[in-house]
C-alpha cells in the first residue's frame, strides 16, 4: 500500500528502500508520518528542558517535508543501529609508510561500513620512481592506492553495505598530479570515487602568467640532489613550511588545460580551490584542510566529521504559479532555528565509526545546513533559472538561512556553552566571519557561539527523490519526466518512470494542455555560466562550501568550455565539477520527450 503523502512512486520507493524502519524482514513503520516521529522523538532526546515541547517542534519542521534531515539522519535516527548519523568524514593525515597507509585503508573501511562517505588527501604520498630513505624501495606513488582503496570498497559493498562514496585529493603542485588526472580515463575504474584536485592561487597566477610550474615534494631529511631546484612550501598535514625539493617543471597553462580537459571528457577530477578554502574557514586557527567529503560541501581537518540537512524551498512558496507569488522569509527563518537545533542534537546522539571522529565532531560542533528544491521553488516563483532574478532570490534565500543559523547557534550559548574550540578574537577573523552583519558580530564577541559552522549545500538527491521528486539541492532540473534507475543490492536494476515536482503540480493546477511557461527550463538549457552565477549568489552566505556539478552539452570540449573552472574562481567560489551529457560517466535519469 502506497503512503498517500508519497504520491510519486520514486519517493516511496526510496522510502521503502532507504528510510523506512525494518529489521529481519519485519516492518516497524506504516507510513512516512511514522518515520518522522521516530527520527523527531531521537533527536529530541538531547533536550533537558522541555523535551515534549521540541519533540513536536522537530516534528512539525519534518512534517511535508519542510526539513529534510540527510539520509543517515532519516535512516539511523532512533533505531538502535550501530550506524552513524554523519554523511561527511576526512580520514586521518595520511603519512608515508606502509603500516600507516593501510592503516589509514582500515579506518576509511571502517567508516564507510557504517555509513558515512570519507574523503582522503593523497598529498603527503611520495611520488612514483622515489626512493624510500631506510629501505631502498622505490615509491610507487599516491595514484597507485587509489585501486585499492576502490576496490576495499567493492568488497565492502559486496557484503551489503550500502553503495560506498569517497573522494580522493591531491596537490596541484605534487609530482604526481599528470597521472592523478588521468586515473579515471578508463572506463569503469574507480568508480567509488571522486577526484578533485587541490588548486592554489599561486598556480592560478603561473596559469596567467604562462609561466612553468615547479613540481615538488618535502626533502623530509633527505640529502639534497645534486643541482636540484629548493622551494618552500606548507605542504599537506603541516603548519609551517619545510623545504621542497623540485622533481621537474611543467607548463602551467599546459597542465591547467590537461585538468579542464580530463574534467569536460570525463568529469573527473574536479578542482576544489584550496586557499580560499583556508581563508574563508572559521577555524583557521585551529586546523588545516586538505580534503572534503565525497561530494565537496564539506571541506574538512584530518579526522572531521560533519551532519547535514536541507530546507525544502518549495514548502515556502505562496501562491505558486499565481499572478504574485512569493517566498515566506519568516517561516524559513523559523524552520532554520529548528533545524539548527537537530542537526546540533545529532552531534549528541550519533554513533562515530572511530574516537578521533567523534573528539573532532564535538570539538567544533560543525552543522551543515543547506537548501534543496531551489529550481522547483523557482519555477513556482515564475522565474528562469538562469535569471538575474533568479540569483538575487537565490542569494535572499541563503541569507536568511545564514543569519537565522548564525543567531540561533548564539543563543544556543545560553544553555549549551561554546565549541570547545572557539576563541573570540581568532574566530572572527575568518574571512567569512568577517562578512557577517555588524549585529551578528557583536554578538559572538560578547556571547560567543555554539557551532563553528553552520551552512553547506549538499546534493541532497535521495531526500529530494523522498520529498516527491523536487530538484535537487541548487542544482537545476534535469528533466520533468523520465525514468530513473535504481540498483539493488541484489545486483537487479529497477527502472521507475518520474515527474518533477514543480511539473506535477502546474499540471494539477492547470491541467495536461496548458502550455509550460517560459520558466520550466532543464538543466541542458542553462548556460554553464549562469549556472555559476547562481552558485556564486549562493555562496556568500556559505561558510563551507556548496556541491555542485556543472552540466555541459554533450558536444562540450575544452576550447568551448575550458574557461568554466577559470570563471568558477572568477566568481569567488571554493570549488565545482562538470558533467558532459552523455559522458562515460553516465547518469541513472533518462529524460523522456513525453510524460511516462
């Protein structure tokens, strides 16, 4: 029996799959409204004064999917699984040795057994053809572990672990980055992860310049070669810099083009923009960052571990496709104080797969809230994805969010005290810190704040597919209808016709023979540039950082698109993928001329 709340068959199909409660064959949930009440009653748990009273606060943010929780959240919350409630790691420092590098392979197992998906910066791996200092052994270099950690992976997968997500990092300046950028130019390798590649503004600068670009890695006590070339360079896992010898030099704008090229044809690596990163983080006195969860929303310290959850736009629009429709700012703001509150409660509540995950999580207190359903919200508002428009309620959206975070996280201090590693004066210096309101400001200086971070937008692409199709985190809409694919554990492919949320209800509203207005557009009618523009609005009001997949016609080559990256950091942005329609990649959505 279908859950009337779930009207498309995707969503309960994947409520049935992937949130509903069951053990051993036995169902404890009867509908979706059962779900909420358990993930609202768990998370209220935390709360030492009036417990009832949140409980139904929770439970009403989570009621027609106004907040969606991840899905380790909806999943884990309440059912006494030894699973964690976090979507978002970064393993430990890697360092160059063989116990530490399986080591390092045990703890990311560990982790994505139970549930979370874990990023891992290959920097500090020395490169292929070097010789190990004590045994004589030459390095076979980071790029040759990525296959075993990919195929730990499938094993793991194998037993019935959920479908593993990991991301892999390397420098841009590391010896070995020509062939990390080649490592998925084969079809079908490597496919639990993705690659992204550590770019610094000092390469963007040699890029500019046309200049060479020295590949290096630390001496690390070795004796200098003779003639060899020395630069300093902070590298992966260190504070201060250490002196680096220089393997060979390449063409900047040589190597710039091979990464762009690599990306358009086949969407790997993408590039995560590694200063900006250190500069805009709240914490940059107390870590540093080298990698992000599979996804990039969350960049993140050796051992990190954040929560996520999304506010459904839709759920806020008033008089959708109406002569003057509108956002409901207020309700928003309140859903995000509520939501701030959970996502700080599960910090609580989860399960870690390992110690330094949870002494890290509880140091900082990281929360990562986002938006999911800005196309679909967008679309009811009347506006085109890829208008100025659109980009100005983009950007109102994600300030209310961030400032109603912000504030709710202040007074959180009241009853909860600070993260244990916040210092004031340090704090807001941040380069995001410092572009907050003047009010918000002043009031962590004088009261301080419970969370370090606040805001990410995720993919959100399951919950979004729960929530009846809406679109999915910014992301445009990939199609209004079509068939999306589903694989089993079992190894069975299930195929399931699917509508667009924004679509199905114009269609309620007005009927099957009334044209669609100039507003629905799909994502291969966005111009990757606008695409960016609106990920650009959407990150001033982001203290980490946002996921998002730029998607390219399928004719896209690097002459025509290569200057995607270049305007990614134009814009200001930490970080961004690209997707070329058709790639080998491939995509479970297939979109179809008429409604299935």
């Amino acid at each position: 029996m279908t859950d009337a709340l779930l009207y498309e068959p995707v969503a309960d199909h994947v409520w049935r799959l992937r949130y509903r409660l069951s053990e051993n064959g036995h169902v404890h949930e009867p509908s979706i409204q059962a779900s909420w009440s358990r993930v609202a009653l768990a998370l209220s748990g935390p709360e030492l004064h009036q417990r009832d009273v949140w409980y139904e606060r929770f439970r009403a943010a989570l009621s027609d999917f106004r907040f969606l929780p991840a899905g380790r959240i909806l999943a884990g919350a309440g059912s006494q699984r030894r699973n964690t409630l976090f979507n978002c790691f970064v393993s430990g420092a890697l360092h160059d040795s063989i116990d530490a590098i399986f080591s390092a392979l045990g703890e990311t197992m560990i982790t994505l057994q139970e549930g979370g998906g874990i990023g891992c910066d290959f920097s500090p791996l020395r490169p292929a053809g070097m010789l190990a200092r004590e045994t004589g052994n030459i390095a076979s270099g980071p790029v040759s572990f990525l296959p075993v950690w990919n195929q730990a992976c499938a094993a793991l997968v194998s037993t019935g672990v959920r479908r593993g997500a990991m991301m892999a990092t390397l420098r841009c300046d590391h010896p070995d980055i020509e062939a990390f950028i080649d490592a998925k130019r084969e079809p079908g390798v490597l496919q639990y992860f993705n690659l992204s590649v550590l770019v610094s503004d000092a390469f963007l600068r040699a890029v500019e310049r046309d200049e060479l670009w020295p590949l290096v890695f630390p001496l690390d006590g070795r004796p200098v070669p003779p003639g060899a070339m020395i630069c300093e360079r902070i590298w992966s896992g260190s504070i201060t810099p250490e002196p680096c010898v220089a393997s060979k030099t390449v063409s900047a704008r040589a190597l710039w083009r091979k990464l762009r090229a690599a990306s358009i044809a086949f969407g790997d690596p993408g590039v995560i923009f590694i200063d900006r990163v250190e500069s805009t983080n709240n914490l940059w006195y107390a870590e540093t960052i080298s990698a992000t969860n599979p996804c990039g929303e969350v960049p993140l310290p050796p051992h990190g571990a954040c929560n996520l959850g999304s506010i459904n736009l839709t759920q806020f629009i008033e008089h959708p496709f109406g002569t003057h429709p509108k956002i409901d700012f207020k309700a928003i703001a309140g859903t995000t104080a509520v939501a701030v509150r959970m996502l700080d409660n599960v910090i609580d509540i989860s399960h870690f797969p390992l110690n330094a995950q949870r002494k890290s999580a509880r140091a900082s207190r990281r929360i990562g809230l986002g938006i999911t359903g800005l196309a679909d919200a967008l679309i009811m508002l009347g506006l085109r994805y890829d208008s100025e428009a659109a980009q100005d309620v983009a950007a109102a959206v994600m300030q209310t969010i961030c400032h109603a975070a912000y504030q709710t996280s202040i007074d959180l201090v009241s009853e909860r005290g600070m993260f244990p590693q916040y210092r004031a004066a340090k704090y807001l210096e941040s380069g995001f810190a410092r572009s907050l309101p003047a009010a918000l400001r002043d009031a962590i200086q004088h009261k301080g704040i419970h969370n370090s971070h606040l805001t990410a937008i995720a993919p959100a692409g399951s919950i979004s597919l729960l929530a009846n199709n809406i679109s999915s985190g910014l992301e445009p809409v990939q199609a209004f209808h079509g068939h999306r694919s589903f694989t089993g554990i079992d190894g069975i492919e299930t195929r399931m016709p699917v509508h667009d949320y924004a679509w199905t209800q114009f269609r309620q509203m007005f009927g099957e023979k009334t044209p669609l207005p100039p507003c629905f557009i799909e994502a291969h009618d966005v111009d990757p540039v606008d695409q960016l523009k609106l990920q650009a609005a959407l990150q001033s009001h982001v203290d980490q950082s946002i996921s998002k997949t730029v998607q390219l016609p399928a004719d896209a080559d690097v002459d025509r698109y290569g200057h995607v990256f270049d305007q990614a950091y134009q814009l200001g942005l930490k970080g961004c993928t690209v997707f070329r329609a058709g790639s080998e990649r491939g995509t479970a959505l297939t979109a179809t001329d008429m409604p299935p």
